[in-house]
C-alpha cells in the first residue's frame, strides 16, 4: 500500500539547479576559490577586506552613537526625576517659609470641610 507504481528510479532529478548549466560554477564558489577569506563584499581580495572593514566598522559605530543619543534623549520613565525636582523645589519653598520638613496634616485642617459629628 505504501509503494508507489512504477519501477524503482524512475524519476531522474537533475545534478544541477534549474536554469544553471552544467559546466558553469556558482559565482560565490569562484570568489571563494579565488579568495579563501571571502566576506561577500567584492571579487578582489584588498577591496572586500576593505569593504567588509568599512562596513562593520560603520555599522557598529552608527550603533554605538544612535543607541546612545536614543538611550540619553528617552522620556523621564515614571516621571522619577520630575518627582524629584519638585521635591526639591517643596523643601526649598518650605524652608524659606519657616515651616516644618514634614507635618502629620497632609491637606491644612482649617480648609476642610468635615461632615458633622453625628
């Protein structure tokens, strides 16, 4: 049940991929031939250590530079240095006024309005 009809070997795939001749060799395999440290960047050996040099170091260097300006110009993450700016302005309001650090009465109990005592 498992077999298919026909005889054994009956399709013949092809040694080469389709659309390459048979006699003609695959350019990377040339270059490679041609240069055992090839990167992909151009037949000649000096240009493509050149351009395989010029291109890592251009993309780290952009990376490095991007990232950083990114990482520096990213929005105050839950407003913690906003919350200490104005902490800072309190304490220097709060000095110069006379009064207290800290006081138990978050809100002034001579402005609130509290329900009678019933």
């Amino acid at each position: 049940r498992g077999r298919s009809a026909g005889t054994p070997g009956a399709v013949a795939l092809p040694g080469v991929p389709l659309g390459a001749h048979a006699h003609e060799e695959e350019p990377m395999a040339v270059a490679q031939k041609k240069n055992p440290d090839y990167h992909g960047f151009s037949d000649e050996p000096d240009v493509d250590v050149l351009n395989m040099r010029t291109a890592f170091f251009t993309g780290i260097s952009v990376a490095i530079v991007l990232g950083s300006v990114f990482l520096h110009y990213m929005p105050d993450y839950g407003l913690q240095q906003w919350a200490r700016r104005e902490a800072e302005i309190q304490i220097l309001e709060r000095e110069r006024r006379g009064l207290p650090l800290l006081d138990s009465n978050y809100y002034d109990p001579a402005r609130l309005t509290l329900p009678p005592q019933e």
